[in-house]
C-alpha cells in the first residue's frame, strides 16, 4: 500500500511539473516510478506524450506501445500514437491510430482533428474537412479544427470560406499567432496584399520570435515592390531561425531584383547549403547569373558563358533523386533578361528548354497525364493559357486583337487564366468565351482542366514572364501548341510547335532565331483601336522639367536600355546643348537608381552634369502619358529592344519617333509601326544615325511639323486591319488538320 501511496504521489507530481512546462523534470519523475513499476500505464503514457512533445517520435512510439498493450482502450494514447506516426510521415497508419481513438472515443473532438491532419498529409482533402467538421460539432471551440480546417480549404482554393474559419479561430483563441499568419497567406492569395501585411504584423505581434511570419510578410513585401522593407523581414527571420533554406532562397529574390547580383548568389549558396537538394535555389543561382541591369557589354557576355555553364552543371545536379523536386523548379525563375541583350538566343534557350522539357516530362510519365488524340470537329477548340488576361501590354498588343475577331463559328475559346488580377478587360474575355477556367497554382489542376478541355491547338503568347504557363508549355498537352511574342523570344521549348510573329517585325533572317517553326502574319500580325483617350494636361513643373527647352521622351524600362548605347543621350545632348531626357521611375525603383548611376557616369566622362539633361519622373496613368506626349517634341525608341504599345500611343499623339532597326524582331516592334504608316525615313540603322536624327527632328521645325503631320494623316492604317486575323484563322485549321490524330504524347 505504502509503494502504491508513494507512485501516484510521484505520477501528480509528474503531471503538475509537466503542466507547467517543466518537460525534464516531469520525465525524470515519470522514469522513477518506471524504475519502481516497470508497466505502470499512466507513467508509460505519459511518457509519450511527453516525447511528443519533445519531438523524440521514435521513443514516444515505444513507450505508447507498452501503454497500449496493458489498456487497449485509452483513446487518448491512441491519438497521441497517431500524432507521433504522422510527425514521423506514416500517414495511413496515424489513419489507422485516430480511427482506432474515436472507435473507442466517438466523441473525441481532439482525434477528429488529428484525423483530419493525417488526411491532409494524404491529400485526402475533402474527406479532411469532413473529419474537421466532425470535431467542431463536438466541440465547437476547439480552435486548433477551425485552423487545420482553414489550411485544407485555402488548398482548395475555396479561399473566401478559408478567411471565415480563420477568423473563428482567431474568435475562439485571440492569440493564435499561427492562424493570423495563415490568414495572411490566403489574403495574399486574393492579392489583398496590404490586408495580408497587417495580418501578418499580428501574428508578429503575438509572437515576436515568428520566423516563418516575418518570411511570410517579406514575400507581400516583395509582391507591393517595397524591396528594402522585403529584405528587412527576411533579416529578422533569419536572425530567428538561421537555419530555414527557404527563408535564405526568398531573400536571394529581393537581392537579385535589387541588382546585387553577388549578394543574391551568397544567399542561393546559403540555401543550398542547409538543403542540398532544394531545387529552387539550385535553379534561381544558375539564373541570376543574368544580369538586370548591366553596367557594361563585357559583363553581357561573360554572364552568357556562366549561364550556358550553369545549364550544363544544373543537367548533371538533376539526379534522379533529385527528378523528383525538378517541376517545382521550372518557370520558378526564368531567363527573361536575355531577351534585352541584343544577340542570337537560340542555342543558350534551346539549352535550357531542353532541361525544362526534360524535368517536366518526368513529372508528366510520373503523373501519368497525357491526352487522347482529338478527333477533327468543328468548331476548332483554341485554348489560350495566359497570365495577363485583363489590361497589360500583352492583352492590348497581342491577345485582345485576336480573341475579339476570330470567327466564332470557325473557333471555340476557351481561356486558362493563370493570373489573378480581374478587370473589365477580363469580363470582356468571359463574355467571348466558351469556358474560362481558373485553378491556383496547382499544376495538376490545370493539366486535368486542359486535357479534360479536348482543346486543338494550345497559345501561350507570353511564355517566359509567368511560372505557371513555363510549366505547362513544357507539357504536350494538345495535337498543336503554339507561342507569341508577349515576351519576344524564342521559349527553347521541344513541346512548341510554332511561333506567331509578323511579316514587318522579322528580319529576312527571322527563322535562325527561333527554335520553334516561325509563322509570319500579315503586317504587324495583330488587331488595333484607336484608344480615343482625353489627354490630361501635364505640369511639368511639378516634376522640374524645363518647358522652354525641347522634350525627349524616354519612356522605357530600365533594363531596356543597354550600356553600349549611352554615349547616344551625351551625344544628343552635346549636340542640342539644352533639353530635357524625360525617364520615367519604373516600379521597381532600385533598377531606375541603377540606371540612374550609369547615366550619371557618362554624362560625367564628357564633361556634363546629368542634372542639366535627365528627368527621372513617376510612372504616369495612360491618359496623363497622353498629356505629356502630347507636349514633348520626340519619342526616342529603346535600341535593341523596341517599344510597342508606347510607340502605338506616340503616333496616335502624332509625336515623331526615332527608332534603329534591330537585328532581332524585339528591336524592330517601333520600326514595324513605322513602316506601316509609311515612315522608314524615321528608322535608322545605327547609333550616328539615330543621334542625327534626333538632332533634325529637334532643330529643323518644318521638317517637325511635316513628320507630325504625316503621322497624323496615315495613322489610321495602323487601326482595323482583319488580315492578320484570317491568316491567323487559315494558319490555325491548317496546323490542326496536319497533326491531326499524330498527338506524340510521349514528347
């Protein structure tokens, strides 16, 4: 009797220690009545809970076990063997434990939850939230349910009915850090961006030491453009947990946009170096080696070598244990920036598609999804996969045109929008369409809903800007899949079949430079509109530009304007004496300081004060752009790679334009226009060229006058041309009918 009075004294005195968190000293009792009582139940149980609550799973499975086998029926340690199975990723036996404490227990709130958790693992998902709403009608304050059952419906995407269940948690438990900072992920989600910072900045303020919330809010951060503030929030995170590879990977993306291209490389290594194997990291390294903004042409060509290096080395990194992970990194980063550096691309983008093909094909025979050969009906089911549809330059230049025009009874749309963003540009798409479907960032989801679609021929016109549709185009996914010039490059990607460009944007080289078969539409190859926009009127003194001196409008983004062609704003410059370079601050501001300092130094190197000739002012709304174009004397093209809608809306302001011709389609959209409205004399075809230009179209004001006023007559042309859209039209039942029941699904 005295040995029985003296263990349950030392099991209370156990359980009060570990009450107050005194983990150690609670299992010290627990082992000391264990050294008394070797299968004492309440000390071998509590044992294991107390492992699993240490994160020791292993040794809480032994000592549950032992528990087990002298009361069968305690749904409690049966739930506690579940939690310690699904920490140690033995999911369906955790299913199998839950299962067993609710038999005994069906009314055990807490194991329903759990349940759900083990289902969750499993992707399970609705059967999850079936199981979590279980728990809350037992009992129906348990936070901890309304949390987990937040987390499956924002994997659902049911992101609305997520943000309502956070907000009970938050009702039931005030201080659940863990539920405001998921609350901002799926406010981010809704692009309710400054909505999700102040979440996050809760969750923060509950729990000062949250890394993964100060991460969190970095990524907002990042997606607002406040970069420093972004960078700023990883710092403190890794200040936290030092040891976190994603957080050190999200960092190098602020570096890498901001320009600090060695900064940026350190952290990717600093990735790596806790994970190994962390396929993002290892892919965003090989691409920041292409720089944003480039200070001169040697670095241009040195990046290209370490990129095609970076290629190579990444093809030998993907190990077949390392395959696994490689879809993830596909489209995570892309070489967008080498479209900017006026060279062939061909071959360093075949490289890459080549690796992109290769890490998506394993994904695709893993996952087994593949499409049927489609059987020819009419009307021909044209899928677009975009990012941008709603108002962007890739939807007024390219996508709008065609969509609206195409015959309907000839084609059947049908959208797969990857972006987020809804406007009346949107609804407009919706109105046209036959279906418009939408799925997160799910890649399944999508592959599913385009294959379920039957669709004929697949579009992307601006592979090479989002992740998602890098991802897919990689995919054989229907009998044609084609590309367009959203982003003007070749994609280097085996699974695209052709690439729709125009027959006044080409060189008469044109087809060297793509690695897909190029189809060359009828003139500009698209569909325009006058904007029939009200110009408002622009104070310049506002923005300390000097009316009284001539205006060149330079309206391109940073990364557009290349370091071998600075010496042609000096030497306009010296040639004009006064006159105002009219830049405009792009939304990533660190690029525009770059740029800024570049100008500085060549202006500096002949003797000149930038501040006497640079004017970086705001990005401006569309019809305060119209004002201020309305007021300049010039519009002066982006060399190597040109403007397009910009260079659309100088003409339709009957502002001259001067442009050199490239040697790629990406630096001829502006001499296109041109030679459309019959003004080649605009174009020139190097940089003395353009500077004389320039100086003309400034100083000699009846040849001003004359080109304006030829601008104004002939750019009507510009508007409502249909020949691009029936050769669009022919193009897209010939390409059919040729693969027609060819469908390679093994490609």
């Amino acid at each position: 009797m005295m040995q029985e009075n003296q263990i349950s004294d030392l099991v209370e005195k156990g359980i009060a220690l570990h009450h107050e968190g005194k983990l150690e000293e609670a299992e010290a009792i627990y082992q000391l009545v264990l050294a008394i009582e070797a299968n004492h139940f309440d000390a071998l149980q509590l044992l294991g809970t107390l492992s699993v609550q240490t994160k020791q799973f292993t040794k809480a499975l032994n000592f549950l076990t032992k528990a087990l086998k002298i009361n069968p029926d305690y749904a409690e340690a049966y739930s506690n063997y579940g939690l310690a199975l699904k920490e140690l990723q033995r999911f369906e036996e955790a299913l199998l434990s839950y299962n067993k404490a609710i038999e005994i227990k069906p009314d055990y709130a807490e194991a329903y939850s759990n349940r759900g958790n083990a289902l969750n693992q499993l992707q399970r998902l609705e059967e999850a939230l079936v199981s979590y709403d279980k728990a809350i009608e037992i009992k129906p304050n348990l936070a901890e349910a309304h949390f987990n059952r937040s987390n499956v419906l924002k994997e659902l995407q049911r992101l609305e009915e997520a943000l309502v269940s956070y907000d009970k948690a938050i009702e039931i438990k005030p201080d659940y850090a863990e539920a405001y900072s998921n609350r901002g992920n799926a406010l981010n989600q809704l692009q309710r961006l400054e909505e999700a910072l102040v979440s996050y900045d809760k969750a923060i303020e509950i729990k000062p030491d949250y890394a993964e919330a100060f991460s969190h809010r970095g990524n907002t951060l990042n997606q607002l453009q406040r970069l420093e503030e972004a960078l700023v929030s990883y710092d403190k995170a890794i200040e936290i947990k030092p040891n976190i590879a994603e957080i050190h990977f999200n960092r190098s993306l602020i570096l890498k946009d901001l320009g600090r291209q060695s900064e940026a490389k350190d952290s990717y290594n600093q990735a790596l170096s806790i994970d190994p194997d962390f396929a993002l990291a290892r892919w965003g390294r090989a691409i920041s080696v292409l720089p944003i903004i480039q200070n001169h042409i040697e670095a241009s060509k040195s990046s290209r070598v370490e990129f095609l290096q970076e290629l190579s080395d990444m093809d030998i990194w993907f190990t077949q244990e390392r395959l696994e992970d490689g879809h993830k990194a596909v489209g995570s980063a892309q070489p967008f920036y080498l479209a900017y550096q006026e060279v062939n691309n061909r071959e360093l983008l075949l490289k890459y598609g080549a690796l992109c093909h290769r890490l998506m094909r394993h994904w695709q025979r893993k996952e087994s999804f593949f499409p049927e050969p489609n059987l020819f009906n009419k009307p021909i089911k044209l899928g677009i996969v975009s990012h941008h549809i709603h108002q962007h330059p890739v939807w007024d230049a390219i996508t709008r045109g065609w969509v609206e025009h195409l015959d309907p009874n000839r084609f059947e749309l049908i959208f797969f929008y990857t972006g987020y963003k809804i406007d009346k540009e949107t609804e407009f798409a919706k109105s046209i369409s036959k279906d418009f479907i939408t799925c997160g960032d799910d890649l399944s989801s999508w592959v599913n809903a385009i294959i379920a679609a039957q669709i004929d021929v697949l579009l992307y016109p601006e592979i090479g800007i989002d992740p998602m549709s890098a991802k897919l185009a990689n995919l054989r996914l229907a009998p044609v899949q084609v590309a367009s010039w959203g982003h003007p490059n070749t994609t280097g990607f085996p699974t695209i079949d052709y690439y729709l460009s125009a027959d006044l944007l080409e060189p008469d080289n044109g087809e060297e430079h793509y690695t897909e078969q190029l189809i060359k539409l009828p003139n500009l190859g698209s569909h325009h509109k006058p904007s029939n926009l009200t110009p408002i009127y622009t104070d310049l003194e506002k923005f300390c530009i000097k009316a009284d001196q001539p205006l060149l409008l330079c309206p391109g983004t940073p990364f557009k304007y290349q370091p071998q062609h600075d010496h042609i704003f000096v030497d306009i410059a010296k040639r004009l004496g006064k006159c105002q370079f009219i830049f405009f601050i792009y939304s990533n501001k660190q690029l525009t300081y770059l740029l800024q300092e570049r100008l500085t130094l060549q202006f500096l190197e002949s003797g000149l004060d930038i501040q006497n000739y640079c004017v970086f002012i705001p990005w401006q709304p569309k019809s305060a752009f119209y004002g201020l174009m309305s007021r300049a004397d010039i519009y002066l093209d982006t060399i190597g790679f040109s403007g397009f809608n910009t260079a659309f809306q100088a003409i339709e302001c009957g502002l001259p334009i001067v442009t050199r011709e490239g040697k790629f389609m990406r630096g001829r959209l502006a001499s296109g226009i041109l030679k459309k409205i019959g003004l080649q004399e605009l174009i020139t075809q190097d940089d003395d060229d353009f500077v004389n230009l320039t100086v003309k179209v400034i100083t000699d004001q009846k040849y001003n006058r004359f080109i304006s006023n030829k601008i104004m007559e002939s750019r009507d042309s510009l508007y409502f041309d249909l020949k691009p859209i029936r050769m669009l039209e022919q193009f897209l039942e010939d390409s059919y009918l040729k693969s027609k029941n060819t469908l390679p699904i093994s490609s």
